[in-house]
C-alpha cells in the first residue's frame, strides 16, 4: 500500500528564518511526486511535480528537491504570506492505468513576524 | 489557467436528504477526481472518472454516487445524508495520459464545498 507521512505536523517560523519540510514516501514505482499549498477553506493550489530522485524545482522563495525515499521542502527567507498548509503526494506507476494520488497530511507553517 | 469551480461554497443539508456537489472543469481535461477532506485524515478519493460515463470507486465511495454526462462536468451525488458526511469536498481535473506526457498527471483543485449534515 501507497503511504506517505509528512513531518512535521506543524511549523512556526520568524519571517526570514528557512526551514525544511519533510515528505517520505513508500510506493511500488514512482511515476511522480506533487506538492500543493493550501489556504485555510479553500482548495490546493499546485506548485510542483518531481519525477526522478536529484530533480529539484524552485519558485520564488520555495524549492522541492527528490530522493528515492523522500522529498524536501525548502522555504529560504519566508514571508507571513507564505503561511499555509503544504501537501505532498505520490502517484505510482500502476499497471492497467489509474490516475490516483495519494496524499499525506499535510504541514502547517505559520511565519511571523 | 485551468479553471475548476465547484456549484456552492457552504451548504448544510438534513440527515436523509439527497445532495448533489457539481464540479466544472474548462480545460478539456479527461480526468476528474472527487475527495474529501477531513482534520487529521488528509485527502481521501471517493471516485474518479477518466471519460464521460466511466467512473471508478477511490478508497471511500461508500455512501456517494458520481455522474458524468458531459467531458466537463462531474457530479458527485450523497444518496442519503448522514452527519459523518460532514465535510470540505474537494474536485480535481487532470489532463490525462497523452501527448502532455507526465505533466498530464497533476491534478488541478476547485475552491470545494464546506457540507454540514446536521
């Protein structure tokens, strides 16, 4: 069975203090690994796919990194603004097709300032 | 941009009342999920569709039905309200296995419904 765990559950950060968050994952064959953001009572927001373990992408001040065990979040110099809840999911490569993400609980950050 | 709305933001419904939650994607994606959200739980996949009139069961499709009639628009239907139905509903569009290659695969989120069953 697919699992993801996320860590921590939760993340309080002084404005321009950078932090990790961390996504492991066990899945039979990755075909892709996802993060979104989301804000309170509203949907997730997409921001990055990862395919292959050392791929790393960035926007602005986040950048996602993959291993074959895990994925982090990088948040340098975050903003109050960049408070919300992070989610990370895998999809596997199913045989017969299938399209599912499985998804992990999420993080929490706050950043004050 | 891809675009998914979902029918209402906040509805409250009655226990044993029959509730339609409708989703309409404006990208021409082949795919739409429907999830629900709850503290602690995370995302859970009720049912997803990967063409009109096909539909497959996610991890929890007990006690919900889904519709799709047209490529655009997925429904998802509870046959009889109940209280643990309470929760933020939540529908996604992928483009679906093709000439997009991986970036097929990410799914795209609505606003989603906030339902209280009471």
């Amino acid at each position: 069975e697919d699992q993801v765990t996320q860590s921590p559950e939760a993340l309080r950060l002084q404005e321009g203090e950078s932090s990790s968050l961390n996504c492991s994952y066990t899945v039979s064959g990755l075909r892709g690994l996802f993060w979104y953001r989301q804000d309170p009572g509203k949907g997730p927001e997409f921001l990055f796919t990862l395919y292959s373990a050392g791929e790393e992408k960035e926007k602005e001040r986040l950048k996602a990194t993959l291993t074959k065990k895990e994925s982090f979040l990088h948040i340098t110099a975050p903003k109050p603004e960049d408070s919300a809840t992070y989610l990370c999911a895998v999809q596997p490569i199913l045989t017969g097709g299938g399209n599912k993400l499985t998804f992990g609980t999420g993080t929490q950050l706050k950043v004050e300032l | 941009d891809v675009k998914v709305t979902q029918s209402s933001r906040y509805l409250v419904k009655r226990t044993g009342e029959k509730v339609f939650l409708e989703c309409v994607q404006d990208m021409d994606h082949e795919n739409m999920f429907w999830y629900r959200q709850d503290p602690g739980l995370g995302l859970r996949l009720i049912y997803f569709s990967y063409d009109v009139k096909m539909k497959e069961k996610g991890d929890i499709p007990e006690g919900y039905s889904v519709s799709r009639e047209k490529k655009e628009r997925f429904s998802l239907i509870l046959e009889s309200a109940s209280t643990n139905q309470t929760s933020m509903y939540l529908c996604a569009s992928s483009l679906g296995p093709g000439l997009a290659g991986l970036a097929a695969y990410e799914q795209y989120f609505g606003p989603g419904t906030r339902l209280t069953v009471t």
